[in-house]
C-alpha cells in the first residue's frame, strides 16, 4: 500500500513543473491576442484555377489555347494541332 501511495507522490511531483511551464506559455501567448485577433479575421481560401483547353478551327487547321476560367482570361498563344 506504501509502494502505491510512494509511486502516486513521484509521478504527481514530476508532473506538476511540466503544467506549470504550459500555464506561463499561455499567459505569454495572451499578449499576443490582437496579433491572433487579426489573423483570425483573415480566411484564406487557398484554390487551384480552373484552367481548359479551347479549340477553334481557322481555314481547316485545328487551334488549341488555354483559357483560366477563374480569373477570366487566356493563358499562352493559339498552338496549332
């Protein structure tokens, strides 16, 4: 019974300095709560453009250009295929 009540006391006294070290990083980390305020206003979204490939044929040869679907503009020059 003395071994168990030993083992709880050593494990509780090793234990204590570790939370006592947690609860000063979040007090430091509370200075720092108008930098936190303002990232977190901020929602970044991050997205792949949606890019394809148009085709026109011009007197019987076949074109191909890519064209940004996101952001509404062409992408490169016409290739001939």
């Amino acid at each position: 019974m003395k071994k168990n009540i030993m083992i709880s006391l050593i494990v509780v006294s090793l234990v204590s300095p570790i939370t006592t070290t947690i609860a000063q990083a979040d007090t430091a980390d509370a200075s720092n709560s108008e930098n936190i305020n303002k990232s977190n206003q901020i929602k970044i979204q991050p997205r792949s453009a949606i890019i394809e490939w148009r085709f026109k044929n011009i007197n019987g040869h076949a074109y191909k250009r890519q064209f940004n679907y996101s952001a509404d503009k062409w992408v490169g020059d016409w290739i001939r295929i």
